[in-house]
C-alpha cells in the first residue's frame, strides 16, 4: 500500500503551508509587506488501467482509466502584491506609495533594490536614506539648516533652506515597476532584486500616468495580511495535517491486520 507515503506527502506539505502562514502573520506589522500563499500540485500517477484501452476486439475501449496518485507538493509560494493600508505618521521623511511601483534603493554592493517601505531618513551627509542607510534613488540631500520638507504626489522633494521664504526644489523621487511584481526576489529588510522571472524595471516618476502610482507623504504602508483570513488558514491547515496523519495511522492498523492473517 502506497497511502503511508501518500500522506506523507500531504503532512510534508502542510507542514510547508503552515509556515508560509507563520511567517505572513509574523510580518502582520512590517511596513510594506506583501502576504504570501502556498500553491498545491498533485504528483505523478501510477496507472493500472489507462483510459481508451480496447477491451474487445470490436473497439470497445475504457471510458475511465485507473490512476492512482502519488500524493501533493507544494508548487510554489507567491506574493500576493495587493494595496496595504496607509497609516498616518506625522513624520515628513514617511512615504507610501498609493498604487503600483517600488522605491529604487542603492545597496552596498552596488546592485539596485526596489521596496514598498517608505520610512526614510536622512544620513550624516543629509542624504535620504532606509533605516538601514542605504541611499535612496535618485540621491536626495538636504542641505544644512532646510526645514518644511515637502514631497508632492509626483515625487517633487523641496525644502526651506535657513530663513528663504520661497521653497527650493531639490530633486524628485521616481518609481520602479515589473511586468511580473511576484517575481522579485526577496533578500530580507523589505527589500526586493529583479529576476529574469520579475523582468526589467520600468522607471518612471510617481502619477505620471505611466501606470505607476502616487506618493503620500507622511503615510506608511501597511502589510496587506488580513489576520482573521490567516488564523482560517491556518485551521484548515491544521485539519489537513490531521486528516493525513490518520490516514497513516489507518494503514498501519490494516498492515497489521494483514500480518496478523498471515500468522
């Protein structure tokens, strides 16, 4: 009998299922985060009966076959890039983006990561940074004694520099986009790298009407995990990591039935 390792499966990959919703419920309070969810795929079949087989010399054939499975995988665990909602901060380096697009970020190795969590900084050198304090792209600086930043929709940084009356537009932030956003790859720290899967970043700036979306500043994103779904999930996870640990022990029970006949 096949089901012992049948179920085997079904506990493997529930087990898998489980932890893709620990850590979607573990991230519910980081900033930018997207949900993910595990994708099944059953196994390969042993066929003992395959349909259209001829029965009879006068052509008739096997409307069904007999296939029997090999249990279940899980295919894949992709992000659910769905809007989170935005959470007024007060703080006028917070932004978040409403709509499509990810912030370019400068990593140390020079490789260019793309984020959702807008809660920058500024650096020793005043240039707006992550919490991490990699540079955001384009560089923005703000010079010394600047005041009242203010960030548009469309991306416009400006600032009061000393007593100036009249703002001083220092640069403009743009946005990244993929053809296929759950793609990315994720490296930890919010951050995201292109893959051939993801595609090429298309750079444009924010509410252009290129398809990327707005900034908001002051706001952050939240992460797009609704709880109550996830707790669901995780019940059902749980019955079926259950229901396939009885299935082995139900076999067990007839295997040793059987050797008991034997005796």
């Amino acid at each position: 009998m096949q089901s012992v390792y049948i179920a085997a499966t079904g506990m493997t990959a529930q087990e898998l299922n489980v932890e893709v919703i620990a850590n979607n419920i573990a991230n519910l309070q980081t900033t930018g985060f997207k949900r993910s969810r595990a994708e099944f795929q059953d196994l390969l079949y042993q066929t003992i009966a395959r349909v259209g087989t001829e029965t009879t010399t006068q052509g008739n054939m096997l409307p069904v076959g007999i296939e029997i499975g090999a249990g279940v995988k899980i295919a894949g665990t992709p992000r659910i890039m769905t809007q989170g909602a935005l959470l007024p901060t007060g703080n006028e380096l917070d932004l978040a983006i409403r709509g499509d697009g990810f912030f370019r970020i400068l990593l140390p190795d020079g490789r260019t990561a793309y984020t959702r969590d807008g809660s920058f900084q500024t650096d020793g050198q005043g240039r707006l940074v992550t919490v991490n304090g990699f540079i955001v792209q384009p560089p923005i600086t703000f010079p010394q004694n600047s005041h009242n930043i203010t960030i548009n929709a469309q991306g416009q940084v400006s600032v009061i520099v000393g007593t100036d009356t009249t703002p001083t537009l220092l640069g403009q932030l743009d946005l990244a986009n993929f053809i296929n956003p759950p793609g990315l790859a994720a490296i930890g720290d919010n951050l995201f790298i292109e893959t051939v899967a993801s595609g090429t970043p298309q750079v444009g700036f924010p509410a252009d009407n290129n398809g990327l979306g707005s900034l908001q500043q002051g706001d952050l994103e939240q992460s797009n995990v609704n709880p109550v779904q996830q707790i669901a999930d995780l019940i059902a996870a749980q019955r079926a990591y259950e229901m396939n640990s009885k299935v082995i022990v139900t076999a067990d029970t007839m295997y040793q039935t059987v050797a008991n006949l034997v005796r």
